[in-house]
C-alpha cells in the first residue's frame, strides 16, 4: 500500500493529462469533416482504444488535416 502512495503523486496529473489529450481529441474527430487519411469512424476507433496517448497522438500525426 505504501508503494501506491509513492507514485499516487505521479500518477494523477499524468491521468489528467491523459483524459484531457482524448477529450480534444475526440472533440476534434467529431468537429471537422476532412481527415488526412481514414474517416471519422476510423480515428474514433484509434482513439479510443489507443485511449494511453498513443490514439490521440496518431490523430494528431497522422489524421488530423491541416486547416
């Protein structure tokens, strides 16, 4: 249990990080019609199962057009 204390402090900005990266996100997807590569339904999905940074940033990279 003591453990868990340690790293609670570590931990919980990098969840909030996190949950706010995939919020923008999954506001971008549903906000704008064009995507660099793949649909809306495509990048939902990537987001949402690659939920730990690693959906988000590939959206970012990879998916989102440039305005």
């Amino acid at each position: 249990m003591d453990n868990i204390m340690e790293v609670l402090p570590f931990l919980i900005p990098l969840a909030i990080v996190q949950f706010a990266l995939l919020g923008y996100t999954l506001y971008h997807i549903l906000t704008h019609k064009h995507y660099r590569r793949g649909n809306r339904t495509l990048w939902l999905v990537v987001a949402i199962i690659g939920m730990e940074f690693i959906g988000p940033i590939l959206y970012f990279l990879l998916g989102k057009e440039d305005d």
